[in-house]
C-alpha cells in the first residue's frame, strides 16, 4: 500500500504513515543565497557540506488543519562550537491547546545525513540522548524512499516508493526523482494545560565550505508547523579553543550579544512566527579552519591563502572590519 505525506519544507522535512494537510514550508532567497555561498566554487565543491544535526522537530501524520494542535512554546539552546566538532544541547517546551482530553502527536527530527539532499549534508550526529520530561527515552530512526507529487494546487506530497535500481545515483539525476528521507521518531501524550519538556543532546561535525569557512547552521523554520508563534527561542554558544577569537560571525548579524572576552555569545528571540518572518527562520555561527587554508595553499599555491580568505570571510560576515 502507498503512503502518503505533505512536505513540510524542500530540502529535508515531511511525513508520516498518515495523510496530513501541513502545507510546504519555503525556504526564502537569502537562505539559499547564503547556502550557496558556504557550499559551492568550482575549486572545492567536493570539500563543502552541511552540518547535520540542524533541524528541530516537525508534527507528524497530523489531520486537522494547517498547523499541529500542539505548540511549540519555547526554544532554548546550548552549543559548543568548533571548527571540527559541535556539541549541542536543545530543550522544546509544548503546551497542548486541545480543549477536552489528552493530544497525542507524533515528532519527527530529521537526520539530514540519511537524507538525500542538495546541501551535501555531513553527519551522522553522535552521543544522542533523547529526554521527555527528564526521562532518557527510545527515539527509533525511521527511513524510507518517497516520490515528490504535486497537485493542481500546488500542494507536495510524497508517495512511498521501493529502493531505486541505483541508490548511488544523486536523487537530482533519477529519473523519478525519488529520494532517501529519514526521521527520528517520538511517539508523545500532551495532557491538556500541562507543559512537556522534550530535551536532546548530540555531537555533529561542524559544517564546512568550499572556502574552508566552519559553521554550525540551525533552522526555526520547521517550527513553523506548530501552534501559534513560538513565544522564545534562546541560543547560547561557547567557543572551543579552535575558534579564534576575532573570526566569530553570525547569521543573522543582528540580536547576537558577545561577551566582552569574546568566550561566548548569546541569542534571544521573542514571539515569532518561522514561516513568515523572513529574519527568524535560522541562525548560524560562522569561523575559518585555518589550518585546512594553510595546508591547501601549502600544496596548491594557486588556491587562495590565508590572508585572502580572511578578508572574504570578512566582507561577508564581519564587514565593518572588511579593507
């Protein structure tokens, strides 16, 4: 029997066993801009991907109407971030807005390294640990192969789909344009007006660039599924000992507060909603993996060097110190 599902944003987010009616989320321009940058030039293509780990929970095999009954209250983060390595803490809180009885819903997380995507994602995640309400919990990993379909008005959904012919041929090339999708699962009760406190830790590599740019990306945006507005979302970043000091970024720039040693930094964003605030859909943090500049120029000294890969890091992401 075929399975369908809607997706929930293009590259990485949709369904479940059951039909739902949660429109596509899109990615805005400045997203696939940056991400163009960070992962694409004839000169290192192959060296670039993306980090996993980058993705909060989605609703899955919801019925009733564009978004989750369930909402998303509040967001808080703690990364390390390094060049290499990351290590990630996240705590959701969602209140359940049914007006009689216990909600049921289905969480998704998606493993992009498991998914097939354009961005080249590197992973897996490592050291996961998955709590409800501080209780470690199972968060079985589910995959298949889904066909993308689109309706007359403009809806996606997917189709389950046996394991293509040629699994090692990129989904772009097939011909049926099937493709790998995988999730974490979590299968959760919201008792009415009680808060639920869904927390995982894990270790990722860190992004990297065609440019030898290190980031680690996070999207709200697959937030957007969920009840209402996400009411705060705090992000705290701490820099290993990688990371110098005077080659941290940000994407957004704006709302990012460094503390005056330049040790950590801190994000805090109130009552929005990711699917229509374009400045609210993902955050990044940004450095240089200096030591791969240094080695690449060592041994093609045609390929930029390390001062010139400084100053295009910086008209980017630091141009008020940009020559």
């Amino acid at each position: 029997m075929k399975t369908r599902f809607p997706a929930q944003h293009l590259s990485s987010s949709c369904a479940a066993a059951k039909r739902n009616d949660l429109s596509i989320l899109e990615m805005k321009p400045r997203y696939f801009s940056l991400l163009f940058l960070l992962l694409t030039t004839p000169l290192f293509a192959n060296d670039a991907a993306m980090n996993d780990g980058n993705l909060g929970p989605i609703p899955l095999g919801w019925t009733s109407g564009l978004e989750s009954i369930i909402q998303m209250k509040e967001e808080h983060l703690d990364i390390h971030f390094g060049i290499e390595e990351s290590k990630v803490k996240v705590r959701f809180t969602f209140v359940s807005h049914k007006k009689n009885g216990v909600a049921k819903q289905k969480l998704g997380f998606p493993n992009m390294s498991r998914t097939e995507s354009e961005f080249f994602p590197v992973g897996p995640i490592e050291n996961l640990v998955t709590k409800v309400n501080g209780k470690v919990v199972e968060s079985p990993l589910f995959e298949g192969y889904y066909e993308e379909k689109i309706d007359d008005n403009g809806k996606i959904t997917y189709e389950e789909r046996p394991k293509p012919a040629d699994p090692d041929v990129p989904f772009y090339s097939r011909d049926d344009m099937v493709r790998r999708y995988a999730w974490y699962i979590l299968d959760l009760e919201f008792p009415p007006g009680e808060e639920v406190i869904v927390e995982r830790e894990y270790t990722c590599p860190s992004g990297t660039s065609a440019m030898s740019y290190s980031f680690f990306i996070y999207e709200t945006r697959t937030g957007g599924a969920w009840r209402g507005d996400i009411e705060k979302l705090t992000a705290k970043v701490t820099f290993d000992d990688s990371v110098r000091r005077d080659l941290i970024g940000f994407e957004p720039k704006d709302g990012w507060v460094l503390s005056e040693d330049r040790e950590s930094a801190l994000l805090e964003w109130s009552n929005f909603e990711p699917r229509t605030d374009d400045d609210r859909q993902y955050f990044m943090i940004t450095s240089i993996d200096l030591e791969r500049v240094e080695k690449q120029h060592a041994e093609s000294p045609d390929l930029p060097s390390v001062e010139e890969v400084i100053a295009t890091w910086r008209k980017e992401f630091q141009p008020e110190k940009a020559e």
